[in-house]
C-alpha cells in the first residue's frame, strides 16, 4: 500500500468501531501517580548528572545517542476517516514543519551501538495551536514519540 495516497487504506478497517483516546474508562489514573511521575524524572535527572560527571557534557536521560536528524513537512490530509481525527492537530488538513530525531535508548553514549536495544524516533511539529500544558503553552509544538519495542510494559508511571 502506497502510504503517500490514504485513500488506498483496507477496506476492513473502515467498519471498526474505534475507541477515542480520552473515552471514559481508556485511563484510570491511580492514586499517587504524580509522586511517582517526579521519581521517575528525579531517576531521569540521576541519569543525567552522572553522565555529565563522567564526559562532562549533558545528554538526554535516555535516548542519548542521536543517530540522525531530519526536517521537513507533517502533512495531515484534509479527508482523515473519524476514527483518526483526534486531537486538534488531526481535526483538519494542514502542514506543519517538522523536525525529527533517530536515536538509541540508553543514558549512556558509551554503549556500543551494536548492542541489541531499543531505537527511537520522535517528532517535533511547530505551529500547532490547540490545548497544551500550562508548562508548553506559550510554545506551539507538539511532540510525537515512537520506540522499537515492539510492547512497552509501561501501565503506570510506578
């Protein structure tokens, strides 16, 4: 399938009843998440700082090693079926300028990249406006993050 032209997507997936993101019941959060959301970044920030003690230099607390980057066009089409036209940013066509990072998971720069582990890619998109976090509001960006794993057993942020 020629992912350039969507309208070529399967006819199967066109009568599934899709759930949207923020439906009742897709998250429950549990009590005491935002304890464990500051420990994971405190863990993170660890991370960091020992990396900077070591090569006297900040890396990402993960995904540290940086194999490529990329810019271009995010293009969101006009005619998405409902099912994917969550989100503000997907509600309507539109272009956005995007850059995008490929990299390996680990804190670590050091680490031979022939060891097997997960890749990312993640995208920034400028220019897209809707309701963001008090901390990203005067920034109009969006971020979108993908990992290699193929099942990440992240349920919750304990």
């Amino acid at each position: 399938m020629d992912i350039s032209n969507h309208s070529e997507r399967p006819k199967e997936l066109e009568g599934r009843n899709y759930i949207r993101w923020d439906s009742k019941g897709v998250e429950n959060v549990p009590e005491g998440e935002q304890e464990d959301i500051q420990a994971v970044a405190d863990m993170i920030n660890d991370i960091q700082k020992a990396q900077y003690n070591s090569h006297r230099h900040c890396y990402s607390g993960t995904h540290a090693r940086t194999q490529g980057i990329v810019r271009g066009t995010f293009v969101v089409p006009d005619d998405l079926p409902k099912h994917l036209k969550q989100t503000e940013l997907f509600q309507k066509g539109g272009e956005y300028e995007v850059v995008a990072r490929y990299s390996s998971e680990p804190g670590d720069p050091g680490l031979d990249d022939r060891i097997p582990q997960p890749r990312g890619f993640a995208m920034k998109l400028f220019g897209v406006h809707g309701d963001m976090f008090d901390a990203g509001k005067d920034y109009p960006t969006q971020d979108i993050e993908f990992n290699s794993t193929p099942a990440l057993d992240l349920a919750t942020a304990k």
